[in-house]
C-alpha cells in the first residue's frame, strides 16, 4: 500500500492520487486529507470525487465520509460506465472533473459523467471555460479528449448547475515538447453573469479589453447571461499562440466592480504572456500526471513553479516509477522534464 501524506496540502494530492492508483491497482491510504485548509479532511466534492473513481474501478473503500482525514483505498478493474454524480453544496465541478480525469481515459469506452449540481465556477478552481478552452486543447495535443455539455450554471452558495462531460479512451499518451510558446496570435474570451443584468458581464468583459488594448493586444470576448441559483459572474480569457494556450479568470464577488473583476482576469493573462512561458501557472501542476504517463520525454516551460506543481511531482513520484526534472526556483518561471512510463492501456491494445 501506498501512504500519502497531505498534512501541508489541500485536496490536490487526493485527487492526483486516486487517478494513478486506479489505473496502476495499487492500494493507497491517504492520511491527514487537506492537513493545510482552515477545515481539514473531506468535503462534498472530495468525497463524490472518491467515490466516483471508487465506481470507475469497482474499488473498496474505507473512510469515505464527509469530515473524514483519512481513506483507504483498494482499487479494481476499470471498466467503462455511466456516472452519476450528486453535488449538495456548489462545490466545485472543475474539481471533480480532476478526480475522474485520468482513469475515464484510461477505460475500454466512453466514460460518461452526468452531473447534477455543484458549480462551474468558485474560489480556488477551474472554471469550466477554462477547462474546456485552455486546459483540454492542450492535453488534446497528447490524444487525451473530452468533451464538456453545460446544460446549467452554478454559482456560490446554491450550485445547482448540470453538466455532462464524456471523456474518449486513449490507447496511449504522446510526449509533448512546450518549451517556446510563439507569437500571440489572438486572445478570447467570456464573461459569464449568472441571473445579473447584462451590463455587469458588459462591464467585466470591457474592462478586460480595454486593459488588453493598452498593451498592445485586441481581444474578442463573449458576453452571455444565463439563469442560475444563485447569482454570480465570472470572466475566463485565453491566448492562443503558435505552440500553446495561456488562461486566466477571475470571479465575481458582491460589492467587487465588474471592471475590477474584468481588469484582473486581464492583467493575470499579460503576466503569463509576458512570463514567455508555454504554460501559464494553473496549468503547470495541471498536466504533470498526463506527462508522467506520455510515450516518451517531454519538456514544458511554466509561468511559476508552484507549491502545487511540487507536491503534485512528490505524489506522482510516488506512485510511479518516474523523475521529475526541475529548472528554476520556487515562485518563478522554469522548465519541468520528465521520462514517461508509456502507460497504455492495455484493453485497447
């Protein structure tokens, strides 16, 4: 059995965890679950995570309940299937999705997950344009593929958003070389309010222009407004370039100005741009477990090395038979290598 500590981090290396120890079969106990949080150990979307990897891989289970600072975990086969997923809380889906993210791709089928509830956008996570703009085009260069149906928005504090996201089988996961991203090509964007007047998405994604323009960069930025729960806004942008995407958000709050929302969602894309890496800092820790699992050696240059992209390398060298090399400092821009194990899966092969 594998132990993982998390007593210094949050729910990350759970979710990290439990995607390579359902595709390895390796039993893993994960102690002191998100040590490092205000309120430690499990909540709603943690939980649902556990047990929606515990589905995909008929696993056993052991301490799989809200509050709880420790699980065991006994994984099985994997086999494809439909998941349904209940979130009580708007906990977040972007999340989840990191839960079940590797081990769906690593199935004989389609992996369908139906979600009811939660939210596509919160503190501290993935919105889902993000997911669907920057983070899945990007691990679409190594063959992995999903696909992501909003049928419903969720907002802090009701959630209630549905969402279905079908992840393909891949037999195998190339290499990637992100070392130079290129030229900017252009920038995109959405500014999403949630049962709010127009004008507050209008403002978000005005803001965001204008700060754009001043450096030099036009941007083309939707503005929708959908119903939700609960109110609430959020605005994602991305820049395409020759060799990646680079992302960016930020999220409404009340009593914040829509054009301090936009303005800072834009100011956090031109630091990842003028950074020159190929990777902006949320993707960095995002895409280290697909590299650990690629057909050969990639090279990727990240806006930051950050606490998570560490301990997301301690977790998956863990887990792995695998090295994780490392240029730069902690809080700055560097390059990250690694030597895949060629993980295939072996019902395609």
């Amino acid at each position: 059995m594998i132990t993982i500590d998390g007593k210094e981090a949050g729910g990350q290396i759970l979710r990290v965890a439990l995607g390579l120890a359902a595709i390895t079969g390796k039993p893993l106990h994960v102690i002191n679950i998100r040590g490092a949080r205000p309120e430690p150990g499990l909540k709603v979307q943690h939980l649902e995570g556990v047990l929606a990897v515990g589905k995909l891989c008929d696993a056993k289970i052991k301490g799989a309940k809200l509050g709880s600072r420790q699980i065991e975990f006994y994984p099985g086969k994997l086999k494809s299937q439909k998941l349904k997923v209940q979130i009580s809380t708007a906990g977040s889906i972007g999340l989840l999705f990191q839960s079940l993210q590797i081990a769906s791709a690593f199935t004989d089928g389609v992996i369908e997950i139906m979600i009811d509830g939660g939210g596509t956008a919160g503190k501290w996570a993935p919105p889902l344009p993000y997911v669907e703009h920057v983070f899945l085009p990007i691990l679409g260069k190594m063959g992995y593929k999903a696909d992501i149906d909003v049928i419903r928005h969720g907002f802090y504090p009701k959630g209630g958003a549905k969402v279905i996201i079908m992840v393909h089988p891949v037999k195998k996961l190339r290499s990637i070389q992100l070392v130079e991203r290129g030229e900017v090509k252009s920038i995109k964007g959405i500014s999403l309010v949630g049962s709010l007047p127009m004008h507050i998405a209008r403002r978000q994604a005005e803001a965001a222009k204008q700060k754009l323009k001043r450096a030099g960069f036009e941007a083309e930025i939707e503005v929708k407004v959908v119903d939700t729960l609960s109110p609430g806004t959020c605005i994602v942008l991305w820049a395409e370039t020759e060799h990646s995407i680079l992302g960016a958000d930020a999220l409404g709050e009340r009593g914040l100005p829509a054009e301090r929302v936009g303005r800072g969602a834009a100011k956090d894309l031109l630091n990842s741009i003028n950074s020159g890496a190929a990777l902006d800092l949320h993707m960095a820790d995002q895409i280290l477990p697909f590299l650990s699992l690629a057909n050969s050696y990639s090279t990727v240059s990240v806006e930051k090395i950050t606490y998570h992209c560490l301990t997301n390398m301690q977790v998956i060298e863990k887990l792995l038979p695998v090295r994780f090399e490392v240029k730069g400092e902690k809080g700055a821009k560097g390059q990250i290598s690694i030597k895949g194990i060629n993980f295939e899966n072996e019902l395609l092969a």
